[in-house]
C-alpha cells in the first residue's frame, strides 16, 4: 500500500446552493468516506477555511494560492492504495468532482536516507 | 567461507545487544520481536553479502547500516499501524519524511548506546520479572545468546527458556515498559537489581560444575562486559557496582586454575598459584579503590576483600584467615543466611581448628536448610576427619557424594574419602 | 487553539544530488524546525510528495497527467500542525526550511470545522 495525497480544488462553495442540495452532497460524502473507512484506506482529511496567507522568503501575501485553471484549494484527503491508478479511481467516486471541483492526486514521497 | 561464518557469530555476540538496545528504543519494549527480527535479517544479509564481496572494511558499521535501513523500511511500511505506537516525542518525527533520516541517524550515533544499553538492562531487570527470566532475558538480547546456548548454560531444555522468554515478551507487550533510567530516587535499589542479576549471571558461569567450559567461561566474560558497562556510565556509578566489579576480577583472576585440562575442578588449596591473572588482580584492585567511596558497605564489598586475600595469599596455608574469619563474621552480621554461615565454619576451621568448627557449625541457625546440601555433609567429614573421627568422617563424605549434582563433585569427595584411609 | 495546514509549493526542483553535503545540511534543518514544533505539542503530521500525480476533474471525471500549475506553484508536501491562532501558524511558517529555495512558497490554510 501507498499513500496518496488528494487535493481538493475549486468546487461550488456550499452557500451558493440550496439546503437539499447541501444535504445531498453532506450523504454523498458521508457513504464515499465510510466505505474508505471500512477498506482501512483513510488516514486524514479535513476541508480548510477559505482565506488563507502564503508565505515566501521575501514577503506574505494575505491570500491563499489561486492558480487561474485549478482554483484554490479547499480541502484534502490522505488515503491509501495500491497506485496512482486506484487512487485516481477513489478520487473519481469524490463528491468533491460532482461538487464542479477538481481534485490532484499526489503520491506521498520518500525521502532518500541520508 | 567459514571464516566468514565465525566472524559474524563473533560480531553476533558483540554487536547484536547494541543493535537490539537501540532497535527497542524505535520500536518500543513491546515490539522486542521487530528488532530481533531486524538483527536476524541484518545477518543473514551479512553473511550472504560477505561470502560473495568480502568482508567489508567496517563491518560492525556495515550491519549498523543495514539494520538501520531496515528499520526505516518498517516505519514505512507501518506509520499507521496499530502495532506499532510512534506517539512520542522522538517518535513521532520518525512518522513524517522529511525528518525520519535524520532522526534516525541521530538514534544510531555512536556516543549514545552506552544509555541505550543500560535502559535495556532496566527494562529486563524490570522488578515486575522473575530472577531467572531477568538472566535469561538479558542473554538473549544484551548478550546475543541463541536459546540453544542459554539452555546449555542452565543446564536446561530449550524448551524452558524458550517459554520463559515467551512469558518475559507478554510481559513487555502488556505492560508496554518504557526504556529510561530511573530516576535519582529509584536509582539505587533498580541498579541493585541489575547487580543482583549480574551477581547470578557470573555465579552460574564460575561455580556451576558440568563439562560445557567454554560456555560457561562466556556466562563469566558477559558478566564482566555487562558490570563494566555500569561501571562506565555516570548515571549507576555507585560505590557497589565497583565492589561487584572487583569481586569479579578477582574470582576471573583464579579461573584458569581451577580445572585440570580434563576439565575437572581442582580447589583452593591445590591450585597452582602461578597461574593466576595478575594484570585481572590488579584491576580488581583499582575497582576496590573506586568502591570504597561513600559510606556504603554491601556483601559484595566483602565478599571482594575475602577474594583479594586470597588473591595476594602466597599459599594456602599461608593466607591470613585471621582477616577472612573476620570479613565473614561480618556478612553473617548483616547478610545472614545458612550458606554464609557455612562458609565461615571453613575459615573457623583454619585459624581455631576442628573443635571450634564444629561447635559453630551446631550453631547454624535454620541448620536444617542445609541438610541436602551436599557441601554441608562435605565440610562436616573434614572438620570430623581432622579431629581424628574416621568413621563420622566417613558417613558424612558419604552422604556428601550422594547429594553431590555432577560426577566431578562426586570424584572430589570421594578422593578426601579414599585420603581417610592412607592416614 | 486551532489545526492549520502548511502547503509547501516551489522550492528545489528534481535535479537536486541528495546525497551532497548541502541537501543534508538542508535536511538537517528541517529536522530542527519540525523537533521544535513537536517539543511544544504543536506537530501532527508532515510528508513530501512525489512530482508526478494526475487531475482529475469535471463532470466527465477527465484525468490529467500532472504536474500541475506553474513549477513555483506547484505542491510539495504538507504539514498539519496545531497553533493558537492564524497569526501564529504564519508565524510558524515562516521557520520552514523550503524558503531557503527562492521559489519556495509555504501556503498556510486554517482546517475547516464541520457543522454538524
């Protein structure tokens, strides 16, 4: 098993849509994460708050990245799987994608030993 | 190829403790099983390496190396693992990536496993496991024992220790025993323990009889290595783990004459005296200077100064019982027990003669305790032979020889028996 | 008391030699960073990511083979740590290794509460 990380960009920010359809998406995200849960495939995620700062060696800008395609981050998930092919498949099932966001799936790293 | 092969079980004893030492510190006393694991891999990979390649320049650092990378596969493999707890604070960072080699090298450094060595000995002296599964512990994973040697030395079936080294593992498993050194306040009476531990550790290398001497002189040479580790280590330089340290040079000193190249055991006053260790006696001495520190008084710094008398003694006869009479009076004041009492009777019987012996030896109190003890029935026949009553001499040596455990015990009684005779 | 997560973005590119003096060194001070966080109670989790990952997005569920974004943007690795307040997680960020890189870019995010 690898790990992989999913980062969970753009997407409809729940106060532009209706209390059904935010219902709707709360149960599709509550049987997607359960059945990560039940096959031992999760080990963290959160959503984040939309404001953000970042950070650079010369100054901080009180803005979370933005890229113009992909959008900002606003959530993650640290899942596990065999490959990058069966963690593109978790992240197909997303409510995040039925959501019009998009998600990166990300391989955790190895750093080499010293 | 073979060469090889006595190489790495030589590097398996000295190097498979330190190993294990800071594998349990990664991996946590309940996961004793993963650094066995780990080293057992790291040699097997060693071996077949080495048959191919040749020996490396260090070998030591190359099983360091390589034990280190595996353990660093297995935190890999097992960061979310239930079996594995990486809450602390020195192990959480082994969890994340970008600090789990540095951490890891850091847990490796040379300098530091002198401290994991001792937490080590801690653990396994933990006041909560039996004696003998403390010794047995510590051979297997301090000392680098197989459970076939371990068995060998005790005399016993590997099946016993391997259950007792099972039932110490669920111990560690349950309790999960967190490797530190105690603190100031419990330091004394935990280092006690592991001296205690020690202290059987090397009796049962220098007085139990049987025919497997080499293993035996291992237990005695593991003793030595484990004291002086403590004698090394500011946080147990207490003033008897100096005293211990002396009582074993001294009686290592004498070691190699007290069995004929038959191997059978030759005593005190046979022993050919040009034989014995002086640079050992010496060293024995520097540790008494080192013990005597303090206020502190304990069996094993008397016991250490009986040893040194007979250590500088010309001869037998010319040993100064008078001072070993007295240091024995002095145990039986505050370590009493039937066997102590014992061996004073002997040092009696030399500066006041048979009469006297016998006459302390009716005082023994709980002289009962000592009726299957074959030495017992062996000292009586000598005191009752020297005051000139052949017949009790005699059923007592022959009480003496059936009680005797080994056949060289057996031998040596019936020798002074056979001497009842020519007299 | 909050969770924030610190994205890394930027910072060395491939070409690094991870076995130089220097990259050590770099590693080295990583490990001072995150040891702090943890000695205070402050660190949860950190890892580095790998440079290739795919995107999948759309109603269509189209996938894309990464990187994404422009090399400076691009995701390195993560840290989820604990701090009092916003200002002191960029406080936080600020000791981060990756900005020893020109490019290097720590992004700080403060972990959204579910509603229930």
């Amino acid at each position: 098993m690898k790990e992989y990380l999913l980062l969970l960009r753009a997407g409809k920010p729940a106060s532009t849509k209706t209390e059904a359809e935010n219902k709707a998406e709360l149960q599709a995200w509550g049987s997607f994460m359960g059945n990560l849960q039940k096959n031992g495939q999760i080990t963290g995620g959160l959503p984040l708050v939309s404001g953000g700062k970042t950070v650079s060696a010369a100054k901080i800008s009180g803005e979370p990245v933005n890229s113009p395609k992909e959008g900002i981050i606003g959530g993650y998930l640290i899942i596990k799987a065999k490959s990058l092919e069966e963690a593109v498949e978790i992240a197909k099932a997303c409510p995040h994608i039925e959501n019009e966001g998009n998600i990166e799936v990300r391989e955790i790293g190895v750093m080499p030993a010293m | 190829m073979d060469n090889i092969n006595e190489i790495s079980s030589q590097l398996f004893r000295r190097e498979s403790g330190k190993m294990i030492s800071i594998l349990t510190r990664i991996f946590g006393t309940e996961n004793l099983d993963t650094a066995e694991d780990v080293v057992q891999q790291t040699f097997i990979e060693a071996i077949q390496t080495w048959k191919i390649k040749g020996l490396p320049e260090n070998p030591a650092g190359w099983l360091f190396l390589v034990a280190k990378n595996k353990a660093i596969d297995i935190i890999r493999k097992n960061r979310h693992s239930v079996l594995y707890d990486f809450s602390n604070d020195e192990r959480n960072l082994l969890k994340s990536e970008y600090t789990l080699a540095s951490t890891m090298d850091n847990l490796w450094k040379e300098d530091l496993i002198a401290d994991d060595q001792l937490r080590m000995m801690f653990a396994c002296c933990h006041p909560e496991i039996a004696k003998e599964n403390q010794i047995t512990l510590i051979l297997k994973t301090l000392c680098g024992f197989t459970t076939a040697e371990i068995a060998k030395a005790f005399l016993s079936s590997e099946d016993t220790v391997s259950k007792r080294l099972y039932r110490t593992k669920e111990f560690f498993r349950k309790a999960r025993i967190a490797l530190k050194i105690p603190s100031v306040e419990e330091l004394k009476s935990r280092t006690g323990t592991l001296l205690t531990a020690i202290y059987l550790l090397f009796n049962e290398g220098y007085y139990s009889s049987g025919n497997k001497k080499l293993i035996r002189k291992e237990l005695i040479e593991e003793a030595m290595l484990l004291c002086k580790l403590l004698t090394e280590n500011e946080h147990t330089q207490l003033p008897e783990v100096f005293a211990l340290m002396a009582l074993i040079c001294f009686h290592s000193a004498r070691n190699d004459s007290r069995t004929s190249p038959e191997g059978e055991i030759i005593l005190l006053p046979y022993q050919d005296r040009s034989k014995w260790d002086q640079s050992l006696i010496r060293e024995g001495s520097h540790y008494m200077d080192k013990a005597s520190f303090g206020n502190a008084l304990t069996s094993y710094h008397i016991e250490a100064a009986i040893a040194y008398e007979h250590c500088i003694a010309k001869s037998y006869a010319e040993t100064n019982w008078k001072l070993i009479l007295d240091y024995y009076q002095w145990i039986c004041l505050f370590y009493p027990s039937p066997i102590t009492e014992l061996n004073k009777v002997v040092a009696l019987m030399q500066v006041h003669g048979a009469r006297a012996a016998l006459l302390a030896m009716e005082e023994i109190k709980d002289r009962k305790k000592l009726e299957s003890y074959y030495l017992y029935h062996s000292i009586l026949g000598e005191i009752h032979a020297q005051s000139g009553d052949r017949s009790a001499a005699g059923i007592y040596y022959a009480r003496g020889i059936e009680l005797a455990p080994s056949e060289i015990e057996k031998k040596i009684i019936r020798e002074k028996m056979e001497g009842l005779k020519m007299e | 008391m909050g969770e924030y997560l610190l994205l890394f973005r930027g910072g060395q590119d491939g070409g690094t030699d991870h076995f130089s003096e220097k990259w050590q060194q770099h590693m080295h001070r990583w490990m001072i960073w995150m040891a702090e966080l943890q000695k205070k109670g402050q660190f949860l989790s950190a890892q580095p990511l790998r440079h290739e990952g795919r995107q999948v997005s759309g109603p269509e569920k189209t996938i894309k083979e990464g990187p994404f974004m422009e090399g400076n943007e691009k995701v390195s690795g993560y840290l989820l740590c604990n701090a009092d307040n916003f200002d002191e997680a960029v406080e936080l960020a600020m000791g981060c290794p990756v900005l020893e890189f020109e490019s290097g870019k720590v992004e700080v995010r403060e972990i959204q509460e579910l509603k229930v």
